[in-house]
C-alpha cells in the first residue's frame, strides 16, 4: 500500500471510530431537577457551572476512578458537583458516559441550578447546594424488569437478593470506590447478579444507610429491578450486568 493510500485508509478509519463514538445513544434512565431554583444565562452561576461541567469534560477528569468532585465560585453562586460511573466500567466508558450527561444536562435542565441525571454506566450531580459528603435519599427513582418471578419461588428469591445485596453491601462500605458486585446461584439454571455503590465522599455510616434504605425498597418479585439515589444505588438481575473480570481484578486487588 502507497502511503497515500495508507493516509486515507487511517483518515477513513479515524472518521469511522469518531462517527461511532458520538453516535452512541445512552439512554437516560431517568433525571431530576426541581425548577423552583434556577438560574439566568450569563449569571454567575452559569459562569461557576460551566466551570465545573467543563472540569467533568477536561482530559485531567478522573475516570479511571470513576468519580469527581469539582467546586467553583462563592455562595449563594457557588456551585457544586460530582459525577460517578459504575465500579466495573473503563475510563473509556466512564469518560462517553460523562460526556453526554454534562451535554444531556444542559438540554434537560436549561436553568436549573439542581440536577441529577443517571445512565447505565454514570451519573452527574449539581447543585447550589453542598451535596459532598451528604446523604441524600430523596429523589430516586425505581426501575423493575415487568416479568415477575413464579409465585411459588418469591420468598426464596427475595431472600436470595437480600443476602447477596446485603453482603454486597457490607464489602462495599470498606472498599475505597464504595462499590460491590457479586452473584449468587439461584437454580440449576438461573444465576442472580447483584451490584451496589454509593458515591466515594459518603462515609461508611451513611453509605451503609443508602444501601439499606435503596435495598429494603427494592421490588423483588421481579426478574430485575434497580433502586436509583443520589448518593447511592442498588440493582440485581438475572444476567450478567457488569463487567465480571474487571469486578474481580478490582475485589482482588
Ligand atoms: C437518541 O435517543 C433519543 C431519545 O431517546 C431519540 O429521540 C433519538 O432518535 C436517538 N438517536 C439515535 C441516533 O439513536
Ligand atoms: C415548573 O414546572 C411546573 C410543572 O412542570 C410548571 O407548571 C411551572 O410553570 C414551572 N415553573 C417555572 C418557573 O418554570
Ligand atoms: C450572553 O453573553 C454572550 C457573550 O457575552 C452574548 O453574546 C449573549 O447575547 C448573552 N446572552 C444573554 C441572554 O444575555
Ligand atoms: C450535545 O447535544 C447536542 C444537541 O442535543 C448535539 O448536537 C451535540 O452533538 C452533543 N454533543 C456531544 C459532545 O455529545
Ligand atoms: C471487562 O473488564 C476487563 C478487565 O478490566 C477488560 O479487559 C474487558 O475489556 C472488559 N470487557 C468489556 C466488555 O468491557
Ligand atoms: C473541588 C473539591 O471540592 N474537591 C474536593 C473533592 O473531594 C475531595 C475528597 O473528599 C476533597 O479533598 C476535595 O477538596
């Protein structure tokens, strides 16, 4: 191959992974921002929030651990946020997932000063508020497979995601990213896959609170179901959700 050709074949290939890249769709589960406060364009606090949004969408961010905090300007203009990918995902994926959430935000919440918006793989948080190492337990949200477990399995079943959510938990609360996944035999055929996470400023005390109160509300006559907060999350499936060698290179280390 000529150089030349080499050339467009590495510009067609760049062209195509980029075209990849933003066409990606994630889907936002679900998003929350009051509009009882907001905020004006080109007030401070669009300046201090477009500081921090832009902090999130820097090449410094920190995606290989999955979380962030960043804080700009004074009050009542200050602004504060954070964002968070799930435990198992790469820097790679954290890094999509934060990027279309910062644009997402813009779209979904034009002026408003608090917002919370979760995906799969990520969620980002602002607020005029000091949301670092503060529980919050209101505005969740509750997504459930619609396919239900056989009636006569239901009590096994439920007991089987609380232990295994539960245990999940306790690892979780030790662990620096605050995050736990495991899975536990549920028949022959059937393996349950548990996963839970609270954002790393939580201490252990209040991590432990979310999990319990995002795992008690947990419906769990379904297939799957998740349980969405601020500050922590809490999800079982009946396959494999997360990324099962990067959970295990992470527990082991
Ligand atoms: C992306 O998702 C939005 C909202 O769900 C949808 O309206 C749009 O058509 C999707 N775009 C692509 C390229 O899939
Ligand atoms: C806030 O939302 C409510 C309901 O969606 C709407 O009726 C109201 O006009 C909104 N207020 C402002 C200030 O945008
Ligand atoms: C905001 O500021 C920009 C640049 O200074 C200006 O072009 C724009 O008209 C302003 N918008 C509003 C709504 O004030
Ligand atoms: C941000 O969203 C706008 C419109 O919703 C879209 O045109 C643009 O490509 C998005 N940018 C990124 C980086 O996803
Ligand atoms: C799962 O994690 C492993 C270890 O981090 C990684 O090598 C692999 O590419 C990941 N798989 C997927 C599908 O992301
Ligand atoms: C900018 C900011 O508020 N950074 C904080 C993020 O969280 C760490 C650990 O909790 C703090 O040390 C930083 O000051």
């Amino acid at each position: 191959m000529s150089s030349c050709a080499t050339f467009i074949f590495l510009v067609l290939l760049s062209i195509l992974t980029c075209f990849r890249a933003s066409a990606q769709n994630l889907s936002l589960l679900y998003y929350f921002c009051p509009n009882t406060t907001t905020y004006s364009r080109n007030s401070t606090y669009d300046t201090n929030l477009k500081t921090v949004l832009t902090s999130f969408s820097s090449s410094s961010a920190l995606y290989s651990t999955g979380f962030q905090n960043a804080t700009a300007g004074q009050a009542p203009d200050r602004v504060t946020g954070l964002f968070l990918c799930r435990g198992d995902v790469s820097s790679e994926v954290c890094r999509n997932c934060v990027a279309f959430a910062v644009n997402e935000s813009l779209t979904r919440c034009p002026n408003q000063r608090e917002a919370v918006l979760y995906y799969d793989e990520c969620m980002l948080r602002y607020s005029h508020r000091n949301i670092l190492s503060t529980l919050r337990t209101d505005g969740g949200y509750t997504l459930s497979n619609l396919n239900n477990i056989p009636h006569d399995q239901q009590d096994r079943f439920r007991e089987l995601v609380l232990s295994t959510l539960n245990q999940a938990a306790t690892k979780a609360v030790d662990s620096s990213r605050k995050f736990d996944a495991r899975k536990a035999k549920f028949t022959a055929l059937q393996t349950l896959y548990g996963l839970v996470q609270c954002t790393p400023d939580l201490t252990r005390q209040d991590c432990l609170r979310c999990l319990q109160t995002s795992i008690n509300q947990l419906p769990t006559e379904r297939i799957g179901a998740r349980l969405l907060l601020p500050s922590c999350g809490s999800r079982y499936e009946l396959y494999p959700f997360y990324n099962e060698s990067a959970v295990r290179t992470q527990t082991t280390t």
